[in-house]
C-alpha cells in the first residue's frame, strides 16, 4: 500500500517526494476535480436548453478581467466544490465518530486529527445540504443541480474509495482466505493484506479482531477482501448508467432520485462483506442510511417518472467561469 505519495517515489523512483501528500486526500481532490468536470458540462447542457435559469457570477472578459455578469450556473461549480470538499470532510469525520463512538472516546484527539476514520454517507448529507442552501441563495435551480451532479457525484465515490485502498485505512472487508476464491478470480481481488497501511501497518485481520471485535471465522485467512476496489466498480458502472440516462424526458429530480436508489442498494450489498458495528435492528449506521437513500430515491422516483413538455431554448451564451 501507498499511505503516502513518497511511498510510491520510494519504490519506483528511490526518492522520497519532499511534500507529505497523501495518496487518500490526492483520490479525493481527483474525485471533486472529476465530479465538478462532469457537473460542469451536464448543468451547461441544460442551461443551453432553458432548463436552468442565468445567475450573477465573476466570469472572465475577452481581455481576461474579472467582472460580474448573467451567465451559466456553471460558473458557480467551483465554489460548489470547495464547500463539497470543506463540508464533506466534515460530516463524514462527524458520522464516522457516532460509528464508532468507543474508540472516539478511548483516543478523542487521535480520532479527529487521524488522516483515516472517514464515513462517506456523512460527507455527502452535510456536503449537500450546504450546497443545496448555497444554490438556493444564488437562484440556482436545485433540482435540475442534483440531477446534473448525479453522475459525477457517483464516479466521485468509486474514485475516493481508491484512495481508501491506497492508504489501507481499515474501510476493507471481513476475513478472507485464498483457498476458497474461485480460479477466475485474480488473488489480489480476493484477498489483501494491505502491507504499510496507514493504521500502524497492522495485519488487518488482527485489526478486525482487536479494534473492531471481528474474529475471523476461517481456519486459514490470507487477508481481507479489498472491498474498496469492488465499490469502485460497481460505483463506476453505475456512473456510467446515470450519464447514459442523462437526458431522460422526465421531471427534474428524476435522476437524482435514480443516484439514490442505485448509492444505497450499492453501499448496503456491500457491507455485508464488511467490518462495521451494529446500530439498531442488528444492520450497522451504512446499512440503516443505506435503506433510507433507497426508499426516498424511490419515492422520488414516483413523484418525478412523468414527462415533461419540451423546454424552449434560451439562446444565452455560455461564458468561462472566473
């Protein structure tokens, strides 16, 4: 594993990189680079369209000024971003706090300035809610935002999840073993070790039974299953499948309610392979939120699965945000 990039430097290059960058925080930064390209370009689609009325933003003149003027929603994407990445780290430290509140109180300060303990759902509910707030200030259509972010919002959770597999912060799976993985499977997708993780380089099978009370059931584990890689894939496919579906004919907050279903059926298979305490009715904090996103994607997906009559173009130039 990768904790840091000069983990990396040091094995392929034989230097260590002078800046202690991690590979974790680096995964996030691509994902909210990625997710704001692919926001940027679905809410500049739908504002050619009319879907999605002008606001006043800084935007760049022809002699590479700042002045303020009526343009895309687009040009607020990056703000937008800064407050994903601010108020996401936020909630998902918050959330993954109440997940394991007994190691929270066993080490309070160890757990808030550790680079690792990071509760994705966490992130994306204070994240959104502070977005959502700030678009309804600009006069940004928020449902026509939700469904333009969808499939960047989706990619960008598959691509953070790397960063959890880079770094080994614990968000991997229950005990595995080599001698049961089916012969088209490579090893290394069945089962990890994750040498040098970030969590004092500790066997993650003795850090399941340890920090997390997981014995393993196997007689002969070989590791854990590297979950985080399985999220990528299923995440990146499904990013896929929201992009191709972007310009449905339905009501706005169709496709947001369809990121919904697809997050929480995702996230709750998944953690039946993974290491997480019991919250309430025997499914631990991920699943119950799990449930949640899947029955308001539902619900939403009821309310909004009707056709909506053909929006009238607004010829209104797109201009670079500042």
């Amino acid at each position: 594993m990768y904790p840091r990039i000069s983990d990396l430097t040091r094995d392929l290059f034989g230097f260590d990189f002078p800046i202690p960058l991690y590979s974790f925080g680096l995964m996030v930064a691509v994902a909210i680079l990625v997710a704001t390209a692919m926001t940027r370009v679905e809410v500049d689609r739908r504002y050619a369209l009319g879907l999605m009325r002008p606001v006043r933003a800084k935007v760049k003149d022809e002699k590479g000024r700042d002045r303020v003027a009526t343009t895309s929603p687009s040009a607020l994407l990056w703000n937008m971003a800064l407050m994903a990445g601010g108020f996401g780290v936020l909630g998902a430290k918050l959330f993954h706090i109440i997940d394991y509140w007994d190691e929270f109180t066993a080490d309070p300060l160890g757990m808030i300035f550790s680079g690792s303990g990071l509760t994705v759902y966490g992130g994306i509910l204070v994240a959104g809610l502070a977005i959502l707030w700030y678009a309804k200030r600009k006069g940004v259509d928020r449902a026509h935002l939700a469904d333009a972010t969808a499939p960047g919002l989706l990619l960008a959770y598959g691509i953070g999840r790397i960063g959890c597999y880079l770094s080994g912060d614990g968000d991997w799976g229950v005990c595995s073993s080599l001698a049961d993985k089916p012969g088209w499977i490579p090893g290394w997708l069945w089962s990890e070790t994750f040498p040098r993780n970030m969590l004092g380089q500790m066997d993650p099978v003795v850090y399941n039974a340890t920090q997390r009370g997981a014995e393993c059931a196997l007689a002969n584990p070989t590791g854990v299953y590297p979950t985080m890689l399985y999220e990528f894939a299923m995440a990146a496919v499904l990013a896929g499948v929201l992009w191709a579906l972007r310009k449905n004919p339905f009501k706005a907050g169709w496709l947001i309610s369809l990121y919904a279903v697809f997050a929480g059926a995702e996230r709750f298979l998944i953690e039946f392979i993974r290491v997480n305490p019991d919250a309430a009715f025997g499914l631990p904090q991920s699943q119950l939120i799990s449930i949640g996103f899947m029955v308001a994607g539902a619900v939403g997906l009821a309310l909004t699965t009707r056709r909506t009559d053909a929006p009238t173009p607004t010829p209104a130039p797109v201009a670079a945000a500042g």
